[in-house]
C-alpha cells in the first residue's frame, strides 16, 4: 500500500484495497480517471412545484412528499427500522438548516404506514444539540401530544460514542459506522440544496458527515464516490438508502458581486430522489438551471428518470432544466404525475 495523506487514499491503494470489483475496472480501464466516473443507473427523481416559493402550509407539503415518495414506490412495514439523517442542522432555520416542514412531512408518512416512532432514529451533527424552542426539534415532536419531544429518538453524531467498526478489505483503513445504521432496514436523507457558502451539498458528503466517525473516514474523504460504491458499505448503507430529498423553493447562492446571499425561487421545487447519483445529478442541473450557469461534464451516459408533479407559474423553470440537462450530457425520461 502507498503511503496516504491527510487528504486521503492514494488511488493506487484505493483501488488495491476494494477488491475484485474495482481492480477489474483499473485493469480494463487503464487510462480511466476515477474523478470522471461514469454510471449506467436506474435511478429517479420526483419533483413537484412550489408555487408559493416554500410557503406551503404543512398539509400541503405532506401531501406532496406523500405523492412523490409514492412515485418512487418506496415501501415500509410497520416492523422496519428507520434512520433519518438531517444533511445541515445549526441555529439557524431554513434555508441554512433542513426544512422543518420537510421533517415533519417524512415523519407523518412514516407514521401514516404505521411505523411506530420508537422505530424510527433521526441523527444529524452539530456542534450543539437542537434547543428545545427550535423549529426542528418542535417538527420532530408528536403533533398530538405537542410538548413530549424525541418520540423518535435523536442523535447527534458529535458527541456520540455508539460506533459499529467495520472491517473493510484488506489495505484499507477501518472504518466506524453509525450503529443504528447497521441496524436500519431503511435510510432517508433530508437535506439542502446548497450550503451556507452557496456551494452545492453532495449527498455523499452529507450522509458520510453523519454515518461515519469523522476521523475514521477523513482518508476516505476524496473518494466518497468511490466508498459508497464498494460492497462492504453497499451492504451496509448504500443499498438501504431509499429516499433523499430537499427543499429548493429557496437557498444559498453565491455570486462574485454579491458574495453569499439567500436566494428566492419563484415558483421553486420540492425534489424527492431514489438514488444517490440521481439525486446529485438533479440537484447539479436545477442549480445550474437557476443559476444560468454552464454546466461542466462530470458526468456521462447519465440516463435520469424524473417524474414531474405540477404547473409551474415561471415557464422557465421545467424548460430551463430540461435545457440544463442536455448540456450536461444526460439522457432525460420525463413522466407527468397526474
């Protein structure tokens, strides 16, 4: 094995260590550059408009999720276990933390399957733990008995000491993962579409902050693409993730004039992915979209799926993306949601 850095595995060890997968990739693609990494998938996004720009009232924004995570036929008995993980959680509320409106919607779907809260675990980093006044904690509460907090249980991973090690294959690191993560049947992702620097949120990056020991996966960090994809954690976390979702009716932009600022969508988007790659690959595309600007190619022979919910008041909203789309090289299925 290469000697590795602070800023992660060689490639070399990389792929010497996550076995006869990716070494048939490095043998019979010799010339492959692992940062242009293509993949043939079956993932797809459901997206429904905001008309409103994020002003929904609750009901509205569960009837929503409800629909579109139903698009996606995710399914759950009322026996399965259930991580949440909360991509950006600090004092502030949306758009610098995760809606709360979409926590509470992913929460009454659960329970409108009949899963019990005790089943249902919702973890998230930060510094500090949520105050009991915070809109997050308050969504996570039982809306029927309104005062009784963490019905399902909370964790925050910063000062959590219940990690599962995970022996990975041989010449690579360890790593420890989240304990209730082995134990799921079921992980949804609820996050933003930027962070609070304007910079596009990787899911990779929001679940590995959350399900990994930080020190643990720092010499994964630059291969995050590349870890998720290898069978041990497939096994583990990957395969178990059915839904990630985010609020995009509002978020961080940043412009060279203006620096970072919160940015308005008229009439915005609420997207619902069943896929890790589709998920990114959506979410790159819309913000490009918004933004108007070029996307690069870093991804090919994308084929995306996306069933669409709803009119939009902005004529360029769906145009603008299906446009984006084609520029960066992704094949598009559209479905109408009736």
């Amino acid at each position: 094995m290469e000697p590795s850095n602070n800023k992660g595995l060689s490639r070399r060890a990389f792929l010497k260590g996550t076995g006869a997968g990716m070494g048939l990739l490095a043998s019979s693609m010799p010339s492959f550059a692992l940062d242009n990494v293509f993949n043939n998938h079956n993932g797809a996004v459901a997206t429904a408009q905001l008309k409103n720009a994020g002003l929904l009232e609750q009901a509205q924004t569960n009837m929503l999720f409800n629909q579109l995570t139903s698009a996606l036929n995710f399914k759950q008995s009322e026996t399965d276990k259930v991580l949440i993980i909360l991509g950006q959680v600090n004092e502030k509320a949306f758009p610098y933390s995760v809606d709360h409106k979409l926590v509470s919607a992913c929460l009454t779907r659960l329970q409108s399957k009949g899963v019990n809260r005790k089943r249902i675990t919702i973890a998230y980093r930060a510094p500090e733990g949520l105050a009991s006044n915070s809109p997050l904690l308050k969504a996570i509460a039982d809306p029927k008995t309104d005062k009784q907090f963490h019905k399902a249980q909370l964790v925050n991973v910063a000062n959590n000491r219940d990690w599962s090690t995970l022996t990975m294959p041989k010449a690579l690191p360890d790593l420890k993962v989240l304990a209730q993560a082995r134990q799921a049947d079921h992980i949804l992702f609820l996050d933003q579409l930027t962070d609070k620097k304007g910079v596009i949120h990787s899911p990779q990056n929001g679940l590995a902050n959350v399900l990994f020991e930080s020190q643990s996966v720092e010499k994964y960090r630059n291969r995050l693409d590349d870890l998720f994809a290898m069978r041990d954690i497939q096994e583990t976390i990957s395969n178990k993730v059915r839904l990630l979702a985010y609020n995009a009716s509002r978020f961080i932009a940043h412009s060279p004039e203006s620096g970072v600022h919160m940015h308005h969508v008229h009439p915005g988007m609420l997207a619902i992915s069943n896929d890790i790659t589709s998920h990114q690959l959506f979410a790159e595309n819309y913000l490009h979209s918004v933004l108007n600007n070029t996307p690069k190619l870093r991804h090919s022979a994308q084929t995306l799926n996306w069933f669409q919910s709803g009119v939009s008041r902005d004529p360029m909203t769906i145009e603008q993306i299906e446009k984006t789309m084609q520029k960066s090289g992704v094949v598009l299925n559209k479905i109408q949601l009736v």
